[in-house]
C-alpha cells in the first residue's frame, strides 16, 4: 500500500496541494476571537430599564488595552498570511488576510486618538472583514461566530 492510513485520513492520498501545517480553528478560537472582542467590548452603546448608557475606557490603560487588541489583530492577520495557514489556499486568502491587518491599523489610531464613534464605526468594519473570510472559508459545518454586541445595540440606538 503506497500511502499510510493515517496520512491518507489526514490529508489524501495522491494530493498535490500542500495544505496548511497549523490549525486555524485554534488561532481563531483562542486568539482572534477573544482580542476582536476586548476591541467590540470597549466602545458599547447599551439600552435598559435605566435608560442608555454609553460604555467605553475610563483611563488610560483602558485606552491602552483597546489600541494594543487592534495591533494584535494586525499581527494574526500578518500570521494566517505565512505558509503555515495559508499553504492550500486561494489567492483571496492573502487579502482576506491582508484586510485584517489594514483595518487593524484604522482600529488603533481610533483607540490612540480615544475617539469612541470611529472605534464603534471600525468595529463594524472589522466584523465585516471576519465574516467575508467564513463566507469563503469556513467549513460548512461550523457555526459562524456571532456579531459584536455592539454592533446589536447600534441598530436599537
Ligand atoms: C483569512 C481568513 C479568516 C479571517 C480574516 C478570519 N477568519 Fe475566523 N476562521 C477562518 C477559518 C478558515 C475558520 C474555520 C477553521 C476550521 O474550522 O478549520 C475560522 C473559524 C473561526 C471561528 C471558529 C468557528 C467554529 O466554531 O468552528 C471563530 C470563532 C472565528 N473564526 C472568529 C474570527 C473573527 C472574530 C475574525 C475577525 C476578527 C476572523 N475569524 C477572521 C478564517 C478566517
């Protein structure tokens, strides 16, 4: 038998594309999607029985956690574009990718200037950029992630 059980489960058997040595689920998971939330978290817009309350950081630090989760965003962005995420894939993963890595550059200069619309604006941006890559990418069985909380609130604002 010319190709072992496990690789032919793995990968096929006979492949002539390279498919990608690290697990994107993963990185997305316990990476991309926890900082993209610490970015949608920061500016909320949140209606109650108590009326509206606008949340967004306090101090500096706060400030300061918001501008580096956008940088962070930018160099997973910079990661699903090296060999090891994108081996197999289209041409379109590398903008996919590269689009990440240009709207995490408007999201921190929006939390460097402390300004809370253009952080609520480029949020929604950011979520555009996540789900034009699933459209493409994810497997039809996984569940898409669900859009930011703020994004909800933006539309009863
Ligand atoms: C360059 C393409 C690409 C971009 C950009 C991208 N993702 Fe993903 N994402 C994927 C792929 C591919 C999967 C499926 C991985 C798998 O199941 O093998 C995935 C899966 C996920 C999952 C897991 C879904 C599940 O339960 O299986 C989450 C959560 C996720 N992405 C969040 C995000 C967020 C948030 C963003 C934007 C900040 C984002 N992703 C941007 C390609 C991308």
């Amino acid at each position: 038998m010319a190709c072992a059980m496990a690789a032919l489960l793995l990968h096929g058997c006979g492949r002539d594309q390279p498919v990608p040595a690290a697990d994107v689920r993963t990185l997305m998971l316990e990476q991309v999607q926890p900082v993209a939330q610490t970015y949608w978290d920061s500016v909320q817009y949140v209606s109650d029985s108590s009326g509206s309350h606008e949340i967004f950081p306090r101090n500096d630090a706060e400030w300061q956690r918001v501008e580096t989760a956008a940088k962070r965003l930018g160099a997973l962005g910079e990661a699903l574009k090296t060999p090891a995420y994108a081996n197999g894939r289209n041409a379109d993963w590398q903008d996919f990718a590269q689009g990440l890595i240009d709207v995490s550059k408007l999201a921190a200069q929006a939390a460097a200037e402390k300004n809370r619309d253009r952080i609520f604006e480029v949020g929604g941006t950011i979520y555009n950029v996540c789900a034009a890559c699933h459209q493409t990418y994810l497997p039809k069985t996984a569940t898409p992630p669900p859009p930011p909380s703020g994004a909800n609130a933006a539309t009863a604002r």
